[in-house]
C-alpha cells in the first residue's frame, strides 16, 4: 500500500529508530492533552536541528483545519491556506468520512522562543495560525462477528446505540456496517451540538429513532443514560476511556475494557472485559 501511495521509500524506514534518536535530541517543552472537547493535542518541542521551539498539532480533521492559516507545500514550502482550498480540503474530510473513514489532521507552528508563563497553562495553548501538513483516513475495520452480535441483541429486545467522538458521516457508516443504523427504519444519527439543545421532552421523542450520537461530550453520554432511567429502561453502557467513567457509573452496568480501557474506566465499571 506505501507504494501504491509513493510511498514505497518508508518500506525499510524504522520508525521506533528515528522517534527514540528524536527525542532524544529534542526537548518536550509541554504537552496540551487531548479532550472530548478540544479534540486535539498538541506538543511543544524544542528542535536540535534550529533550538527553536516549534508546536505539533493533531487532532479531529475539521477543528484543526479550522485553525491554519497556511498549508504545507510538497516542495517545502508555505502557502496562504485560501478559502477555496479550506473548501475543497472540508469537502475532502467529508467524503473520507462518509466512507467510514476517522480522519486526522496534522499541522504545526513555528515560534523564536518559549516562555512557561505565557505559553504553559493549557488555555493559553496558542494553537493558531498553524500550517496544515497533511489530513489523513484511517479505516477501523468492523470485525465480522459485530452485525450477527447486533442482530443477536435486536432479537433478545436490546436497543443498541453509537455514542462517539467521530464524526457525524463517520459515526452513520460505521453504524450502518455494524447493523445499528437502518434508514429504512427512520433511524437517525445526531451531533452532539444539537442533542445539548434539545430538551428532555424533544429527546424522549426522539429516542425511539435516535441510533447515532455523534461529536459527543461525556456529559451528553450520561445525560442519555439519566433520560433512558426516567423513562424505566434498564441501561448498559460500554467504554474505554477517563471522559467514559460518569456515564459508566449512571448506568445500570458499566462494562469497559481490559486491555485499552483507562484504569479511571475500570473502576468506575461493574464489569471488565478482559480480551
């Protein structure tokens, strides 16, 4: 596939080689952790080649488009970031995504010097102007035995539900692959944006259809949970991840994972899933 892409020089590349000899000589001056709610991250790192500090960022496609002002050439140079191009390169995130595809972008910014004052805490990350470097997809594959397991549980009255990060396109095709969503059911996928808009009464409406729950925050996972109690439903609830543990704590089971769940996740959960 590397040399489909013209790619085939990284064939004998050791990446592990050249990220230890990296760090080595470059200092990591702070870390912006990723959140549900900036999804993204960011590194501040003082480059051996220059000793100039210099910010990596990655993170959710549309976010970090949102704040470059330039793009990176294939010959190395920077070039103004044009509305036209923002346009195509949104166009571009949106058709990777509804082929299922998680996208990532990955930019950076360049600066004469750090200072811990100004640039430490992490609502004073100056992630903007940043050139893009590139947006990537990433294909998850849904494992074969997910649609029986999902149509399983349909025939024992388990409603199943996606609550994510994704992206909305993202979230609908991977539900559809898995057997979740079914538009010739009416079901329906939502952002999280407009789920916080909507009032208890307009989401009880909309629970019957509502499969999808996409770009969502853990406050919107638990508040789904609260509104399916009040409504006498039994609720189990899955994840991996520290933004998980509310949610897993309201529901009725809490199951997370063994091996890429957070030991926040674990405990917060009934039962771990081990393999």
């Amino acid at each position: 596939s590397r040399d489909l892409l013209g790619l085939g020089i990284l064939n004998d590349y050791d990446f592990e080689t050249c990220r230890k000899e990296y760090e080595e000589r470059s200092a990591v001056l702070n870390l912006y952790s990723f959140s549900s709610d900036r999804k993204r991250m960011s590194t501040f790192v003082n480059q051996a080649e220059t000793g100039k500090p210099r910010l990596y960022t990655k993170g959710a496609s549309e976010v970090v488009v949102g704040l470059c002002t330039q793009e990176l050439l294939l010959d190395g140079r920077c070039a103004l970031l044009t509305a036209s191009k923002r346009a195509a390169l949104n166009e571009q995130i949106v058709n990777w995504a509804r082929q299922g595809l998680r996208t990532l972008a990955l930019a950076y910014r360049d600066f004469s010097s750090y200072d811990t004052a100004t640039y430490g805490p992490m609502e004073n990350a100056p992630e903007s102007d940043l050139t893009l470097v590139a947006i990537v997809g990433i294909k998850d594959p849904v494992r074969e035995q997910v649609p029986e397991a999902m149509r399983l549980c349909r025939k024992a009255g388990v409603t199943v539900r996606m609550v994510t990060g994704d992206n909305l396109e993202t979230a609908r095709h991977i539900a559809i692959e898995c057997g979740i969503f079914d538009e010739s059911k009416n079901h329906e996928a939502m952002e999280g944006e407009m789920f916080r808009s909507l009032s208890e009464d307009e989401i009880r409406a909309k629970l019957p259809y509502l499969t999808v729950l996409a770009r969502s925050k853990p406050q919107d996972k638990k508040r789904l949970v609260e509104i399916l109690h009040s409504m006498g439903e039994v609720v189990a609830v899955t994840g991996d991840g520290t933004n998980d543990a509310p949610a897993l704590k309201a529901a009725d089971v809490g199951l997370s994972m063994g091996i890429a769940g957070t030991e926040v996740a674990k405990e917060a959960s009934d039962i771990i899933i081990l393999d």
